[in-house]
C-alpha cells in the first residue's frame, strides 16, 4: 500500500491522520501484507475440499427471519424529525468536493 491509497481511505472514513500517523499505518499495514502472503504461501490448496469447512458451520448461525418488534408508530414517536412517515436523519456522506 502506497500513501496516495492511505489518504485516499482515510479521507472516504472520515479520518484525519498526521503525517507521523501515515508513516507508522503505512508500515503497519504493510508488515500485515507480508505476513499474510507468508500464509498464503504455505497453504496448499489442492487438499481443500470445496464448501466442506464451512458447511459444518452452517447449523451455528441464527435464521435471519424478519419480525416485527416494533410498530410504525412507536419507532416515529422516538425519533425527533419525521416526514411522510420516515425517520429523516442527518446526511452523512458528502459531496465529492
């Protein structure tokens, strides 16, 4: 990873960092990028059977299945601005300047 990629993702999340920040991120992030090619190295992927790891796993996870928990208007009532039956809220992504 280069700086121009660094400031690139802290400008999109919103983060502020000092030229200092940059040089210790970009050092860091670059010894994470070693290791994990170190990895990726000694794994052998001819053994790895397709879906069989996760498929083991499949039972732990909770169904995802919608509820109601809570009416329209009991969720309007906590919310300090509403229009047209919405919840408005604050604009968080800005502009491409």
């Amino acid at each position: 990873m280069d700086k121009k990629l660094l400031e690139e993702i802290a400008k999109h999340s919103f983060i502020e960092l000092e030229e200092e920040e940059k040089s210790k991120f970009l050092e860091q992030i670059n010894d994470i990028f070693v290791d994990i090619e170190k990895i990726l190295k000694k794994v052998d992927p001819k053994n790895v059977k397709d879906g069989e790891y996760y498929k083991r796993y499949l039972s732990i996870f909770n169904s995802d299945d919608p509820e109601r928990l809570f009416t329209t208007e009991d969720m309007l009532m906590n919310s300090k601005r509403v229009k047209n039956n919405f919840i408005v809220l604050p604009k968080i992504i800005k502009e491409k300047e």
